[in-house]
C-alpha cells in the first residue's frame, strides 16, 4: 500500500456499495503493522468547495472527508494518482488543517 495510490474500499455495512478511496498516510505508516491508513473516499459528486479536488475518471476528493481506512476492508488497487493531482491534494489539506 502506497501513497497515492487509489483502491477499492468495501466497509462491512454496505458490501453492496463498493468505494474508491485514496491513500493519504505517509508509507512509514503505511508499511507498519497498523489495521488503519490515512486517506479520503471519493465523492462521486462535486462538493462544490474550494477544498475539493477532481480525481479523473473517479470523482472528487475532498479534504472535509479526510479520515481512517482500515486495511481489512481494502480490496484492491484500482489506480494511482498524478503527481500534480496529488499536490493539489496535499495543497487542500494543509489548507484545511491550517498547516
């Protein structure tokens, strides 16, 4: 599990309502033994906010939604974001969180 990296996302409640979420945490953390990531689930709609981000082909991604994924409900890599598209995000973020 990488940085950037964009994967389908099943929460137990809702098996019939597969996601797409993208990962945020840094890969020290990523690679550790913890059950949970950083990352934001895509809207398929705009928000309508500054704070949103269009993810091509996917939806957007907005840094309101920032929040804990748990790797037990990842269920596959569905694609990787750009480079600039993961700056913008970085961007929406440390806006967001006043960083």
């Amino acid at each position: 599990m990488r940085r950037g990296e964009l994967r389908r996302y099943v929460q137990p409640s809702t098996p019939d309502q597969p996601r797409i979420v993208v990962i945020l945490s840094n890969d020290g953390i990523n690679d550790s033994g913890r059950p949970w990531v950083l990352g934001i689930k895509i809207r398929t709609t705009d928000p309508g906010d500054i704070l949103a981000v269009p993810i091509t082909g996917h939806g957007w991604a907005y840094a309101g939604d920032l929040s804990r994924l748990y790797r037990a409900w990842m269920k596959g890599v569905v694609g990787e974001l750009d480079t600039s598209t993961q700056q913008r995000i970085d961007s929406t973020l440390r806006a967001a969180l006043d960083l």
